[in-house]
C-alpha cells in the first residue's frame, strides 16, 4: 500500500509524477505546477473524484517525481514519458504516424522531387502534411505532368544525353533530360513552377503560363502554345477541387471533437496557405470522465509532440487553461511564435464548427462499422439535441389508451437504433388506477415494468434471462404526454433508483407532434424536416397506434362477454364455442335456430334462448 506519509515531504516545485501500481509498472504520467499540492488532491476527499480517477487511485502503491525548473519544462518532459510508457490511465491517440510530405531539393543543382516521411533540416523545400502517401504520389505526379518534370531515377548532370527517350517523353509528359539535355536554368525554371503551384500560388502561375501561351502563339509556336494551354486548363481543374478556407495565405490547423459514450472522435484540418490540404481522424479511448480542457490539452500535447509541420496558428473547439503553456512549449519546438486559440465567433469559429461536424460523422461511420448494430443518423442527431450523455441504443414510448376511464391499457413500445422492435413490444392492463388518470395509470403500467426487470436480474444468471421479457433497461424514455405525465414519471424513477433520460412527446393544436418537454417544463424545439424530429413522429404515431389497438380489443371483448352474459344458458365455456363457431358477435345475431344448433354442444333450448333474446330486442 502507498506510504501517505511521503506526501508531507512532497517539494512546492514544478514537475512530473509517475503512478505506479503493486507490480511496479507506470499507469499514469501527469506534470503539476507545484507537485505537492498536486498529488495531495490524488489521495485526499477520494469520494469527490472522477469513477475514472478513483480506479486510478485505488490501484496506486508507489508514485516518484522528477523536479523540473519550470511548468513548460514539465510539460515537454511529460509527453516524452507518455509517449515511452504508454500509461494505462493517460489519454492515449490510437496513433502517432507520421504524416507524408513532398520534398523538393532545391540545394542540389537540379532539384528533384520526392516523397518524404519527415521533415530535416537540410535546406530542401517541404510541402504538406498530406493524409497519405497516395495523395503524396498523386500530388508528385500532377505536378511533373504540369512542369514535365523526370520522374526515374536519372542523375543530373551526369545521365544528360546518354539514354534513349522513353515513352514518358514520346507522350510530351517530360522534357527528357535524358536524350535531350536541358540548361540548369531552364530547370531551374520548370521547378519554380512547381513550387508556385505546390504553394497554392495558382493565380500567379496562370499569369505567367498564359503569357508564355500568348508569346509562343505570335511566334506562331502552336505546339508549344497548345500545351501551355492544356497545363492551364488542368490547373483550374485542381484549383476547383481546394476549398478555400481563406484569402489570406495562412497556415493553421482546425481541431475539432465529437464525444460519444467513453469515447471521442477528433478530426484535424490541414490548411496551408489558405486552402484545405488535408484532414486527419483519430478516436481517443476512455474519455468519460475527462472534462473538455483536459481532454484537448492531452489531445495538442501527444499529436504535436512527434509533428514535423506545425502551423504559426492552432484552432480549436474546446477551451482549455493550458493553451497558453501550450503555446509556449510549441514557440520554443517551432522557433517561432505559434498560438493556440479557442475562437468564439467569426470565421475561424466556423471552421472549428466544420471540424466538429466532420468528428461526428466519424463517430456515426465508427457505430455503424464496429457496433454491429443498424445504427441511424436520427438516433445520432437525436442524443446531440437531447444533450444525452451515452447513445440511446434503445428507446422506450409509453402511452395510455381508454373510454371515458373505462377498460384503461398501457402500451410500451421498443425502438432500437431507430428501428421499432415489435417482438419486445409489451401492454398492460390498468387494475388500480382510476377514473382515466392518465398520470396514475402510466406511473403504475412503468414501475410494473421495472419491477418485473429486477425480478429477472435478481434470477440466475445460467440461462433464465434468455427468455427475459423486460432487459434489457431503456436507454431513453419517451412519454405520450406533457409535461404532468413526465414529472410524475420522473418522480417514480427517482423513488425506484433508476438513472435514465426521460422526456413527453407533446403535440400542436392540431394534434401533431410538436417537439418534446422535460420534467422541469423545458420545450425543446425540432427542426421540422430533420432526421431525429421524423423518428420522434414515428416512435409517437406508434405508440399510440399500438395502444389505441389493444384498448379496442379489450373493449371488443367486453363488448361481445357483456352482451351474451344476459343470455340465460349461456356460460362462459358457451359463450367461447360461440364466438370460435361464428367469430362476432353480429354473426350470432343474425344466426337462425338451425345454425345456432349446428355449434358443438349446443342444444336446442339455448339455441332458441339466443335466437329470441336477438329478435325480440331488434
């Protein structure tokens, strides 16, 4: 067990502490500001911590320190030590890869072009990130069509002149140093083009090839203006494929994050010199627990601590008290200043917003890829407006069904990833609530619900809960009613200790569904035509539908017992052959003796019994 009297010696310094559990391996790797006071809030009032912390904490046996001069020292200290030991307990990236990048090496006399997995310090041009080595090559191959750049392995000067020309220069899409041996200045010129183009400089590019085209047409060079033309068309089509994130030629990055569950997606734009190069998605495990800040300060600390390319200016979509030390500890990686901000309007809040999007596609594409489940968009967008804090795998709706009070049901129905699953449908028979209360009688239909739940988690568990008729519990409860219905509701779950989300579906004058309320009064409004709105409508008509049908059938059968019951002769067991022989009611009424008599043991007293008690009345 963890010695406690070694925190009263703990130093007021800045640094890294490094938990550890019985077996001596590093679970955890954290930096203070002042390491006493850090590690006394680990193993003082325990109850106030995170599930995730306690966990922690519990399995804590010894923990070391390193002192370090200042806070930017413990934070480039601590992402090395994350990034060795891989603790347990710290938030890690499903990856670290390095991002692919186009080299050009403009020292050499004739500069070639290149793919390069990092960024040296060798004087060479880089350009990127890009998300792959596919888009690298792709990128590599429309710039040395444009500039008809050698793609083999020819070394210049040397090979000049001494190859024959291959198919690559019989198609125009090389100059063919090999064969034909060019000036280091023409080159020269030719790379120029491409750096201009690699660096988003298409306009001036289009200037200059389109001036060349107009001197090489009054020369009467055809060819050759013909082929300008061509690299000018099939620049304005890569031209069209960029977004333009801004007019300005910027360099900055856009972090957005989507949480979902214990986990949550990230998504990173790449824009260089003002045009959107790239992205980059990633998933980060076991986040539950962690708040915003942390969970980007932890996020901006491992992703750019193996980054090459790191922009003057990162954006990002939560709000963390360590942008700052961030800030500083990429200014002393980069050489210059860099920022990190949380925008709160204007464009870049946009962006952040855009960013954020494109993480919770992420998250739906991750559901319905790994989940094994028909996961919906609606039930995505549905937890997202209703704030819920896991995915609502299953819904439950409830509603009541009656006649002035009389013959009361309860009806529950079952969506699951925005499907209905009619086979766990399940109605109640209202018994002690009276005079039509639609309150009492939803308050008795759930906590029956529940309870028959505990009764069969309380079973064994060696096979009984395969015919289980009420697990697994909701995830999400939808009442047909407003907001007495919800609060009684709400008050019922509280009593019964069960911890899940619940709202009423609540419908316009026009008996339409107009959005959904909380136990507290709160309306939340639904756009109309969107996709969680439309399942809301469809759970609601369901609902309904399928209570209105079983209050119809018990009324129908009340009906039908009723009417026979004053019949004398006619019993219980009777009065089923009746209706298994003639099916209704209307049948038996418009049966004659003969008919009557033909049903199995029937005799013909009771069947002139039933044949007069009809007539008589009609």
């Amino acid at each position: 067990m963890l010695d406690r009297d070694l925190l009263l010696n703990l130093p007021e310094e800045p640094g890294v502490y490094l938990m550890k559990d019985k077996n001596h391996h590093i679970i955890y790797v954290g930096k203070a500001k002042i390491l006493k006071n850090r590690l006394k809030q680990y193993f003082t009032a325990v109850e106030n911590h995170t599930p995730k912390v306690r966990a922690m904490v519990s399995n804590v046996a010894d923990f070391e320190y390193i002192i370090t001069d200042s806070e930017i020292e413990a934070l480039i200290l601590e992402c090395n030590l994350i990034k060795k030991h891989k603790p347990y307990y710290n938030i890690l990236l499903k990856d670290d890869k390095h991002y692919p990048y186009i080299k050009i090496t403009i020292r050499d006399e004739f500069p070639r072009i290149m793919l390069a997995r990092k960024m040296m310090k060798d004087g060479a041009k880089y350009y990127g990130p890009y998300v792959s080595s596919a888009a690298v090559r792709e990128a590599i191959d429309i710039v040395s069509k444009l500039c008809k750049l050698p793609t083999c392995n020819i070394r210049m000067p040397r090979d000049m002149g001494k190859r024959k020309v291959c198919l690559h220069a019989h198609i125009e899409q090389c100059i063919a140093p090999c064969a034909r041996p060019i000036t280091q200045e023409a080159y020269r010129k030719l790379i120029a083009y491409a750096c201009s183009f690699l660096e988003g400089n298409h306009s001036e590019l289009l200037q200059t090839l389109t001036k060349d085209m107009e001197t090489a047409s009054e020369q009467l060079e055809f060819e050759k203006a013909a082929l300008l033309r061509d690299k000018i068309n099939a620049i304005k089509k890569i031209e069209e494929r960029q977004k333009i994130i801004s007019d300005k030629q910027t360099d900055e990055d856009i972090v957005g994050f989507y949480r979902q569950d214990n986990k949550t997606f990230g998504e990173v734009f790449f824009v260089r010199r003002g045009r959107l190069i790239g992205r980059h998605s990633m998933m980060i495990d076991k986040t539950g627990d962690v708040t915003d800040g942390a969970l980007c300060s932890e996020f901006l600390k491992q992703f750019y601590g193996d980054c090459d390319d790191i922009p003057p200016r990162i954006y990002t979509c939560f709000v963390s008290e360590e942008h700052d030390l961030i800030s500083q500890w990429l200014t002393g990686k980069t050489g210059r200043k860099t920022v990190v901000k949380c925008p709160i309007r204007g464009e870049k809040k946009k962006l952040t917003d855009m960013a954020c999007k494109n993480a919770r596609q992420n998250a739906l594409d991750h559901l319905l890829k790994n989940s094994g489940q028909n996961v919906s968009k609606a039930v995505l967008d549905l937890k997202e407006k209703l704030n819920l804090s896991k995915f609502p795998h299953r819904i439950e709706s409830y509603d009541i069904s009656h006649t002035a009070g009389s013959n009361p049901v309860a009806s529950m129905v079952v969506f699951k990833d925005g499907k209905p699953a009619r086979s766990q449908y399940r109605r109640f028979k209202i018994e002690e609530a009276q005079g039509g209360d639609d309150c009492q009688s939803l308050t008795e239909a759930i906590y029956r619900r529940f309870r028959h739940a505990r009764d069969e988690m309380a079973m064994d568990e060696t096979g009984t809960l395969k015919q289980a008729k009420f697990l697994p519990l909701p995830d999400l409860i939808l009442l047909d009613g407003g907001k007495g219905q919800v609060r009684a509701i709400y008050d019922l779950l509280e009593k019964i200790d069960m911890d899940i989300p619940l709202f009423g579906m609540v419908k316009d004058d026009k008996h339409k569904t107009r959005g959904v309320v909380t136990a507290q009064g709160e309306e939340i409004d639904f756009l109309k035509t969107s996709q969680a709105f439309r399942l809301i409508c469809s759970i609601q008509e369901e609902v309904h539908r399928f209570a209105i049908s079983y209050h119809k059938l018990l009324r129908k059968k009340h009906m039908i017992g009723s009417v026979l019951e004053e019949i004398e002769g006619v019993g219980p067991e009777t009065r089923k052959k009746l209706i298994r022989h003639f099916k209704s009611v209307q049948a038996i009424q418009k049966a004659s003796v003969q008919s009557l008599a033909e049903v199995p043991g029937l005799s013909a007293k009771v069947s002139k019994n039933i044949y007069n008690f009809f007539h008589e009345k009609s």
